[in-house]
C-alpha cells in the first residue's frame, strides 16, 4: 500500500481485520520492520487520539517519529499558487512539503476542511499536495472528507463486540454547538457501505451528507425509528453539506442528544463516538458511563488500525 486516504486503498476488509487481530495478539510482532525509518506527522488541526495513536504504532514498528503542528513554531504556510506573498505567510506549502519530505520516509497528514469552499475541501487540495510534492507515501490523520484511520478502529471495534455476523448499525447526527466537518461520519459511511451491514444514517433535514459518502445506506429523517433494533449507535456532529448550506449549523436541538430514551428503543446496543466527545450535547452522562458504551475500547483500536497501515507502507518502501 502506498498511501492510505480512504477505504479503497485498504483493500479486502477480511484480510486487513486479520492483520488487525494478529497485531492486536503482538503489537511487536514486526518491530523490525521500521528500523531506520522516519514517520513524520504533520498536523494543521489539534488532536489527542490521532497524535498519540499514531506515534506508538510508529513504535510498535521500531520507527522514528517527528511531530511538526504547524500552528505551533513553524512558519505560516501560504497555499495559494500565484498570491504576491506580502503579508503574514513567510513560506509557500510548494517549498515546505518538499523539504518535510527531506527528512523521513513516510507522512502523515492532518488537514480539516477549512469550510470557506467546498470545492476545495471536497477537492482534498492539501492532501494532494503532500501526495504530489512530497516525494514520499503518505497518509490521512483527518482530511477534509475522511478519517480513515478512525473508520478503520471503528470497523475493528464493531467486529471485536458484534453478536450477529450482520449487525445494525445506526449512525446518528447530534447537536453540536460549532461547525464540525464531514470527514468522521462520511468515512464511517464508507467503510460501513463497504460491509455487509445493514446500516442506517438518520439526521434532521438539511443535513444530508455527499451522496457519493451516502451510497445505499438508509436515510431515515425519524431518529427514534432509526434506532429500532440497532445493535450499534454511532454518534457523531456535523455541519450541513448541501449547497449554500455549507459548513453552516442548520440545528442545535438537544431532542437529538443521545440519551437512555433513544438508547431504549435499540437491541441494548454499544454505544460509539470517535472522542472528543461533548457531554449533554452529543450524549448524556448515564450513556457515555453505561456498560454498553465503548467509546474507550474504539480509541484504543486507534493504535492498531495506525499499527497496520503503517506497516504496510512500510513494506511498500
Ligand atoms: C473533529 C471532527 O469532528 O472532525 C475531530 C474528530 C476526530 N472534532 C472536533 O473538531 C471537535
Ligand atoms: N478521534 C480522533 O481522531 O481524535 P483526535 O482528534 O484527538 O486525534
């Protein structure tokens, strides 16, 4: 594998679940592979789970890492090709991706949708300069549209505490007081289409997400109907995709936050969010603290979906 931006580049689920539950068994089994090699991790955006997760898969392999946040010491990146470069953006991401490219041998990304044009997120235009002029593979930690490595724990963790071979599960909008991007549930969507789940989307009006994310899942506008013998709930915020929509909240209705009336209607089902998680926005308390959610056990998969994508990067060197 070569780079890892969404599910297609994973290939067969099967056999990327089997090498989930072999690392799981030996973290360490492969220590050897990445002796010598530098992961380099580039983050626009702030995050707990990826950074951390990612650094000790890089271990697990015996690999180096370098952690650059871009908001925090480096220089301010212009990444408009053709702007006069007289104001506050002292270096061009044309120069910057290349020399990061310099001094390792894989990258990973974190770069949200910025929100002011979704073209250009929907486009991943960070993303693919780091692809195009870093000379080096590279990988998604959060882009603009997806979080594979996330959909990839999140596919794990299903598999791990699933009762049913073909278990239902419901993703679920819920309130959120700031804009949140697209990228968590439209790569859980994708990777759920890629099963075969039953799996149903539900969400107030005006929140439907990009079909090409949306694929042959059930839309269902009723969130109580949709949780009817759900065996997992899925939650998660995010802002309106649609036209001049955008990047906007449409909705803030606490009526969607999860709590034990939605919970009661499913099949006694596990509760899951990616983390960070608002209490009382999202999810109440007595959900998120209840034996049935596994919100911790989901960002634990986080090393071992990161532990195997990158050792197949590294195989592909
Ligand atoms: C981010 C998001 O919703 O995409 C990261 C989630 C993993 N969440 C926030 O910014 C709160
Ligand atoms: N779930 C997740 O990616 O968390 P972070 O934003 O903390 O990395």
């Amino acid at each position: 594998m070569k780079n890892f931006t969404c599910v297609q580049d994973i290939g067969s689920l099967k056999v990327a679940l089997d090498e989930a539950f072999e690392i799981k068994k030996d973290r360490f089994k492969y220590v050897e592979l990445g002796k010598n090699k530098t992961l380099m991790m580039i983050f626009f955006n702030s995050s707990l789970r990826t950074r951390l997760s990612t650094q000790k898969a890089a271990m697990n392999l015996g690999m180096n890492v370098i952690v650059l946040d871009i908001n925090q010491g480096a220089w301010k990146l212009e990444t408009e090709r053709g702007v006069i470069m007289d104001g506050d953006k002292p270096e061009h991401l044309l120069e910057a991706i290349p020399v990061m490219g310099c001094y390792c041998d894989i990258i990973g990304v974190r770069s949200f949708a910025q929100f002011e044009n979704r073209d250009y997120d929907y486009e991943e235009v960070v993303l693919n300069q780091f692809i195009k002029y870093s000379g080096r593979p590279v990988f998604s930690m959060e882009a603009a549209t997806r979080h594979p490595l996330q959909s990839f724990a999140d596919l794990i963790t299903i598999e791990e505490y699933k009762k049913t071979k073909l278990p239902k599960v419901v993703m679920s909008w819920a309130p959120h007081p700031r804009p949140l991007p697209q990228a968590v549930p439209n790569s859980f969507a994708e990777w759920m289409n890629a099963t075969d789940y039953e799996f149903v989307i539900t969400h107030p009006e005006g929140y439907e997400l990009a079909p090409e994310f949306v694929g042959n899942a059930r839309v269902e506008y009723d969130q109580m109907k949709a949780f009817e013998g759900a065996d997992f709930i899925y939650a998660k915020n995010w802002a309106a995709y649609s036209g001049d929509n955008y990047g906007k909240i449409l909705s803030k209705d606490r009526e969607w936050t999860i709590g034990d009336r939605q919970m009661g209607m499913t099949n006694n089902a596990y509760f899951m969010h990616c983390l960070p998680v608002r209490r009382n926005m999202i999810v109440t308390d007595d959900v998120i603290e209840s034996s049935q959610s596994i919100v911790i056990p989901e960002a634990a998969n986080r090393e071992i979906s990161a532990t195997v994508v990158l050792k197949r990067m590294l195989q592909a060197l």
